[in-house]
C-alpha cells in the first residue's frame, strides 16, 4: 500500500516512510492511496482476539514482514489493563466501548502504544533519530510520552495550553523523569499549540535538519491503529444483540476518533451512522448540520480535550467528501485560512453526509449526564464520554445498536465528577500514585520562534535550564 497526500504534492511513499513524514511535506495529510474493501473477511474475524483482529486489520496497510507486525502489536497491548484491550459494558440500553485500559487511561495509548514500538522498530531497521513535536489539548501528550519514554533514537517534545488541562492530565506528562522527555506549557490555547506544530513542520529545511516528526492523529499509524476497536467494537454488540448493523457515539474535538470510525465504514464494517459528539466548542457538529465550517472562539469546558476549534483530521474527511479532488481541497482549505470559513454543499437529500448525525452538549448537560448515569445505573463517565452519551441517546434508533467511545477513565476528571454527583468517588491507582511525585515543565510564550529555539537548544546541545522552568 503506497500513500498519497490531500493536496497532492508528493509522490506516493510506502507506509515506513509515511510513519516518518507524519505530515505530508506539501503541507496536507497522508493517506493510504486506496481503502480495501474487507466485508468478505468480517465472517472470519468476528470471534478474533483483539490482537489477533489488529493485525488483520493492519496487514494490508503496511509493508513489514508480518512477523514482525504480529510482534509489534502483540507487544503494543501487552501493558493494558483488561485482557480484551477494549470490553464493551451495556448501560441503559446502549453499549459503552471502553478506550481506557491503557498505561495513561486514555483512548490515546491504543493507538500511541503501537506507534511508539513502530517508531523504535523503523529507526533501528534504518539506523536514524527521531525527535517528535507533539501539541496535545490533554490525552495525546501524556499517551505519547509513554508510549516513546526511554525508547533509544527518540526525543519526544510535548506542547499543552498551560492551565486548560486538568491537574491529573498535566501530572501524567509532567511527572515522567526520562532523559528523552521535554514538557513545554504554552501560554495560549490547544489551536495556539497545533498551529505552531504545523508551522514548524511546513519549514521543511527546520524539519530535516533537526529530524522532526509527529505522534498527533496527523500521522496515519495513529488512524490506523484506532480502526481495530471499531471492528471490535461492533463485533462484540453485534454478538451480544443479533443486530447486523450498528451506530457509534463518537466525542470528538480533532476528528481524528471519529474519522478512524469512518473509514471502518469505508472498510465494510456495517455501521449506519456515525454520531459526532461535541461539547460547546462546536464547530463541527455546526458543520454536519449545516455545511458551513466557521471558526469561532476557544471556550474551557469540563472535557478539556475537546476544546478545539481548529479540527487537523477534518482536512482528511474533506478530500473524500470533494471527491478525492487536491485541487478544489486547497481551495477550500486557503478559503478557510483567509477568511475563517468554508462550506460544502448538501446531498440531493439535504443532509451535509448521510452518514454522519451530529450534536452538541453544554457543560451544565455534562455534568447532568454524568450524575445520572451514576446515580441510576452505578456507572461513572468522565465528561468526554458524557458528551458523547448524551449526544448519542439523541439518535437511537430501533435495530441499530448505539455504541458510546467512553475516551477516558473517569479519575482522570477528578473535580468533574466531584462537581456532579457531590463526593470523590473517582479514583484509581495510577492517578493516586502521581500526586507526590516531582514534576518538571517549561512554561513558553505562545510563539513560533520561541519553541524553534527551545528544540534547537536541546536537540543540538547541552539541556539549558530556563528562568522560567516549573520543576
């Protein structure tokens, strides 16, 4: 499988150098040059365990010997939590997908696990270094450090919107000690981050240079490892209900979760629609109701990883809903840098994409949702998962299943869950031992030059200590 850039400025490039380039260096997005069509296999994957389902799944996309994958997955989730990766509980008639059973408690760590391994194995395989620039709104950083943290060839540099995280998303990231581990809070917003990432990466001589690449959800493993727990996902509600066809809940703040859904569709899955959950930073549920894409300001809300206006994966759906055509997509896409907005028009049935249902939750509904579902049926959410239920029980449908992505473990939001049910009853282990340890972060102006700077001093020389270092 070779892979293809949005905007169609590279040559295509085989899957090992993909992982590489992250972003395409024209600017657009990587992906693969066609979908395979895997509906006649779903029969003899069903009944397989998860590991066994990724590498299926994965094996038409890449170009490494499949020994080698089979080990790399095997040893991807061989530091989760449950011995399924990712089990399904039902809950008031719908079914919730568990995403959280990772060394981090974050959806994050299935797809960052396995991108760290693969990242070691192609640097010794070609004998290089990797330096990774990161931007996280709460989960990716943490998920990221972890799944690279003490790996030879690699530094991993972590950019988080200083203060709009919450403490417990900070103390994972902060608080890993590894010589290859650089925290950087950046006074602005999670859009102030990802703009500078992707800055930085357009400057392609800054790029090569100081060998820069990516573990944000711009980099096609990441996509690719996140496809698995759909299947897995259906496969087991499927078994549980009889149903032939489901629906998936999806919050979503950069499209990337919910994007990995759609090309399952793509794939065969049988799925009849896809539910985008947002909280009050909806710019995308706006769009999929609407057709217009307007940017609007940075709201903090209670489920901090969804506070994004700037979606990066939401380029990717674009190139397919313009009919894979790069030219009209950096059309779009200029128009949307010069003005702010862009807009597609709607089906000859109306709607912006048949298979997509879209919806919002504020942060009074959030905490509502969280409290009842514990309260009535003794399951706890954290405030992402609350979004997506809440938006998702607006689109049930007799015969078609809804699964909720439930993105995070609930003590990750420890001050969420007090605000909605009134006592701490959010707790676990790996949050509980994080609370005393030391912690080490570089608080940084939101500004392009100032990060350059700060890679350049630490990839090219001896770490500096900073006056304004919060160790």
């Amino acid at each position: 499988m070779n892979y293809i850039s949005t905007r169609g400025g590279i040559d295509p490039i085989g899957f090992r150098d993909s992982v590489m380039m992250g972003l395409g260096r024209d600017g657009g997005l990587l992906l693969p040059e066609s979908i395979p069509d895997v509906s006649d296999r779903l029969s003899e994957w069903k009944d397989l365990p998860y590991v066994d389902l990724a590498f299926e799944i994965m094996k038409p996309f890449v170009d490494l010997p499949e020994s080698d994958l089979r080990e790399l997955v095997r040893k991807s989730y061989s530091a989760f939590g449950h011995k399924e990766i990712t089990p399904v509980v039902a809950v008031d008639g719908i079914y919730i997908l568990e995403l959280f059973h990772g060394p981090t408690l974050a959806f994050k760590d299935i797809a960052l696990q396995f991108v760290g391994n693969l990242f070691e194995y192609i640097l010794h395989k070609s004998n290089r270094w990797l330096n990774i620039l990161a931007a996280t709104s709460g989960d990716t950083g943490s998920a990221a450090i972890y799944g690279v943290r003490s790996k030879k060839r690699i530094r991993i540099f972590v950019m988080h919107p200083h203060g709009r995280i919450s403490r417990t998303q900070e103390w994972q990231m902060t608080s890993v000690p590894d010589h290859n581990v650089f925290n950087m809070a950046i006074e602005g917003s999670f859009d102030d981050c990802q703009e500078i990432m992707k800055t930085i990466f357009r400057d392609l001589d800054f790029r090569d240079r100081f060998s820069l690449g990516s573990v944000n959800s711009i980099n096609w493993a990441r996509l690719l490892a996140q496809i698995v727990y759909y299947f897995y996902g259906a496969f087991r509600v499927m078994e549980k209900t009889g149903a032939d066809r489901i629906r998936f809940s999806v919050p979503t703040g950069n499209f990337g979760d919910i994007f990995a859904g759609y090309l399952a569709m793509r794939m065969g899955l049988p799925v009849c629609r896809l539910v985008l959950a947002t909280n009050e930073n909806d710019i995308l549920s706006r769009f999929f109701n609407s057709g217009v894409y307007s940017l609007g300001n940075v709201k903090a809300t209670l489920s901090p990883s969804m506070d994004i206006q700037v979606a990066s994966n939401f380029e990717r759906y674009l190139y397919y809903r313009v009919g894979e055509d790069p030219v009209r997509l950096k059309s779009m896409i200029q128009a949307f840098v010069d003005t702010g907005r862009l807009m597609v028009d709607p089906l000859p049935d109306g709607e912006v994409d048949d298979m997509f249902a879209a919806g919002s939750a504020t942060n009074e509904i959030t905490l509502a949702t969280i409290k009842s579902f514990y309260e009535n049926h003794g399951y706890l959410v954290d405030p992402h998962t609350a979004v997506g239920i809440h938006v998702g029980m607006q689109h049930l449908k007799k015969d078609e299943p809804m699964v909720c992505l439930a993105t995070a473990h609930p003590a990750k939001f420890g001050k969420a869950i007090i605000s909605a049910v009134g006592r701490d009853v959010a707790r676990h282990p790996v949050i509980d031992g994080l609370k005393d340890l030391p912690t080490c972060c570089d608080v940084l102006r939101a500004s392009v030059q100032e990060v350059r700077e700060y890679l350049e001093e630490r990839i090219s020389g001896p770490t500096t200590s900073r006056t304004n270092r919060r160790c």
